[in-house]
C-alpha cells in the first residue's frame, strides 16, 4: 500500500504550523529528489520569518496585530497545501521519499490476513423442540462465519462434515435436529483474505 502525508493544517496549533514550515523548508534544502517545489525555498524561508513576526507581535498585542498573524497563517497553509500537492506527486507513494521531505506521514493500514479459526464457546439448547444455538468468538478480518455438523465423533477417521449455514453473525441456531442424539459441530472464519481453519469441534444435543 503506497504511503502518503497527513496534512491536517487547520488542527496546528500556529507554533506548529511554523515548526512544520522550518522542518519542510530544511528538508528540502539539497534534497534532489524535489528540486522544482511551486514554492521557491526562499520565499517558504520568508514565510515562515513573517509568520515568526507576526506571532510576536501578536502576543499580548493588540486587534490588529492578531488580525495579520491570522493572515500570515492562512498564507503559510496555503504554501505548505501546495509543496505538499507537489511532493505527493513526485514521491508517487514512496514511503522514503516522502520521509524525507520534513512533513509527517498519514498511518497506514495493515493488511487483515486470514482470520484465526474461531473457538467455539458453546453449544446450547433453545428451548425449542430439535434445537440448539451454536456460539463462537468474533474473529478480526472475518465477513461471514461457515457452519459445519457430522454425526460422526471427529476423534475418529472418516468423518465427513456437513455444511448447514452460513452468518455474518457469531451464533448460528440449528433446527430439525433429533431430540438427544449427539451432534457436532465447528465454524470456519472467511474473510477478504481467504478462509481459517476449522474449529475444534463442539458437541451439542436439542431437547
């Protein structure tokens, strides 16, 4: 998944709108890989020196002085919006390129692989007549949850498992079970990135 910059301007604090210019106009000093910013690195250089004055001024000053330091923050976004449209494009989602450009990377996500199998929690009559309400743990990374019975105890060999339903949900109820006979079961996890193995099974008998 290519990388990209988190550029969340209007929640910097006007200090840390002038770091991130100081940090960007020094990365960019010598760096090769950007050599045509639409910004000069001198006039970004400017900026911030103006952004610097006004925040001085502004401190304990009066009206006005706070009106043109607001003026120079909107100009120091609207630079450091632009150097970043500019470094995104050249970068192409290069993780280091864009590293090495003073502006902070946005997370990005990790891959979900395969979920874990899941574990089977309980198996519990209804209350109904031929029915029992199968309950597993929620696995990350899985859309949906395939159900499976055998009459066969699996500790044997040649057992053979029934598929009975499938569910986006972590419990699935079974009907048309006969009333003390033994069943088992197991859930299989499946999501984008394929299925898990099959649970450990679980017996389950309906009234």
């Amino acid at each position: 998944m290519k990388a990209n910059i988190k550029l969340s301007l209007f929640r910097l604090s006007v200090l840390a709108l002038l770091a991130l210019l100081r940090n960007v106009v020094a990365k960019l000093t010598g760096n090769t890989s950007f050599p045509t910013p639409p910004v000069s690195l001198a006039d970004m250089k400017q900026q911030g020196d103006d952004l610097e004055a006004a925040i001085e001024a502004a401190t304990n000053g009066s009206k006005g002085a706070r009106i043109a330091r607001d003026n120079e923050v909107v100009k120091t976004r609207v630079v450091l919006r632009s150097v970043a449209d500019y470094v995104r494009m050249v970068a192409g989602g290069d993780k280091a390129l864009l590293e090495s450009t003073g502006f902070e990377l946005a997370n990005t996500p990790e891959p979900i692989g395969k979920p874990n199998a899941p574990l089977i929690q309980e198996v519990r009559m209804t209350g109904e007549a031929g029915e029992v309400e199968v309950l597993w743990t929620k696995e990350r990374g899985a859309d949906s949850y395939n159900v499976f019975r055998t009459l066969t105890d699996p500790a044997g060999s040649n057992v053979v498992w029934e598929h009975v339903g499938t569910t986006t949900k972590r419990r699935f109820t079974m009907e048309g079970m006969e009333s003390l006979k033994r069943y088992w079961f197991a859930v299989r996890a499946v999501g984008a990135a394929g299925s898990s193995v099959m649970s450990d099974p679980a017996i389950g008998v309906a009234a």
